[in-house]
C-alpha cells in the first residue's frame, strides 16, 4: 500500500470515528425517532441519510450505514424506529476519549516505563521523561560523545525532586479552597507537628541533601529540579556567566550523588594467624 492510499485511510477513518462518537452522544441523550431524508433534504430515491429526533425536538442528521454500523457492533439497538443506545456506547466514548489522550502524550512527550515510589512502595508506571526538569540536559553530549549528565546525576536530581514533593515544600501560588484537617487552638504547635512521618522523613532528607551539596552548590540544584527554573533564569538571578549555570548544576549533582551512594572503599583483606595448641598471641 502507498504512503498516500495509507494517508487517504487513516484520515477516512479518523472522520468515521468522529462521527460515530457524535452519533453516540446524541442518542445518548436519550431515544431518537429515525426520519428518512435524501441527499438534499426530499424524498428519498435512496435512503442514504437519516434524521435522529429527540423528545425535545432536536435533531441529528446523519448518514444511515453510520447507524447501522452502530447497531451491529452492540452500540445502538433499534426497537419500532427508535434509536437507543446501549451501555456499550459509553464504553465506545471512554475508549476513544483514552485513545486521544494516549496519542497526545506520545506526540508532546516521551512516555516509557519506570519503576517510580507510591506510597512507600516502589510500583511499575508510565511516566513521561521529558517533564523532568533535566530532560533537555540529559540530552546534551560532550565533545569525546560521552553525555554531558551521567545516569547517577540525573538519578540524584529526580531524588531530590521526590524528597522535595513528598516533604510538601513546594510554594502554594494559589489560593487554596480544601478544608484545614488540622483543628489546633491558640498555643497548640503547628507546621512540621501537622505533617505525617513521610513528609517529615522527606523534609530530613533534603536537608541532609542541602548540607551535602554546601551552600555554593545546594542553591542551583533546588532552583532547577525542585522549583523548575531553567538555566538562563538561574543565571540572570544570580548573575552568573552565560552558559555557567549547567556545569554548576552537573557539579552540584555529582556530589549529590555521592551523598545519596557514597562511594565503596575496597577493604583490606583480614590476616589470619593459625597457632598450635597453646599459642598465646603477643600484647
């Protein structure tokens, strides 16, 4: 099959799938008496299109294999010319409300699966990589081809991202209409006594993270992978030299990294002395 008599189906079948969802919604409004029109609005010669009245007088004019369609796939059912949709139509519209959300997350992101953190508990998921705030410096390469950001800088960048959700320390810049769960009087404490223990274990470790790092470095990497600034924001913030805020960022998450896997220091083998009987070892 050609590129263009693939191109010409696909759009066919685009337009198909749209007019069966607006098929859907409308019986779905409730019983629709079918009305025979021709091509023009008169009398049939073919029955080719079909007008669908509700109760209320509106109207939908649509073309007849579309509604038989309908009907053979579970869709609609027919009972003394009037059109009723089944539970199936539903599901149809689910469905197809799915399929575009999933093509608009595969066409704007890079969705792939990983192994993420819910709850405590480490869970198989979708997540899109290109909402990390290091995506684009994931992407960037070196002269000698090697990449600009190795896999333990990017791992220690999406941490400190975790840890600074789950400690809920990320700025409210909205006004918030939930209702305060926490009821505490006059003299009674608040703040961190009102969080629950994963938040306050969250907030210990980006503090530990923030200790780590020093003060010269701990600043660019909350700026960019907790309050999602980038780079040129950075730097005209604190002024810093064009292009100066990523190796900051790279230096800052390879310590990071260290923080979070210290680096193993091969041991030296234990010496083992055999003595006969009677040995006393020397003091």
């Amino acid at each position: 099959m050609s590129k263009t008599m693939s191109k010409a189906r696909g759009k066919k079948m685009t337009g198909e799938g749209k007019s069966m969802e607006r098929l859907l919604r409308f019986i779905l409004r409730g019983p629709c008496r079918e009305v025979l029109r021709g091509p023009c609005g008169s009398e049939p010669r073919k029955p080719s299109l079909r007008a669908l009245r509700l109760d209320d007088g509106a109207e939908l004019v649509v073309a007849a294999s579309l509604i038989e369609t309908a009907v053979s796939r579970g869709l609609a059912s027919r009972a003394e010319g009037i059109l009723h949709a089944t539970p199936a139509a539903r599901s149809y519209l689910r469905r197809a409300a799915a399929d575009r959300d999933e093509a608009f997350l595969h066409q704007h992101g890079a969705i792939e699966d990983a192994v993420v953190e819910i709850n405590d508990a480490r869970q198989r998921a979708r997540v899109n990589s290109e909402a990390s705030p290091l995506a684009g410096l994931a992407r960037l390469k070196e002269k000698d081809g090697s990449r600009f950001l190795p896999d333990e800088a990017l791992a220690a960048g999406d941490r400190l991202l975790a840890d600074f959700t789950r400690g809920q320390l990320q700025p409210r810049v909205t006004a918030s209409w939930e209702p305060k769960l926490a009821s505490r009087g006059a003299g009674l404490r608040g703040g961190m006594a009102d969080l629950n223990d994963s938040a306050v274990a969250a907030r210990i470790a980006v503090n530990r993270a923030v200790e780590a790092m020093g003060p010269e470095l701990s600043g660019v990497a909350l700026d960019v992978c907790c309050f999602m600034k980038g780079l040129e924001t950075v730097e005209r913030e604190r002024q810093w030299p064009v292009r100066s805020a990523k190796l900051m960022l790279r230096t800052a998450l390879m310590a990071l990294s260290r923080h979070y896997d210290p680096p193993r220091h091969q041991q030296r083998p234990r010496m083992e002395h055999w003595g006969a009987e009677g040995y006393r070892p020397e003091l």
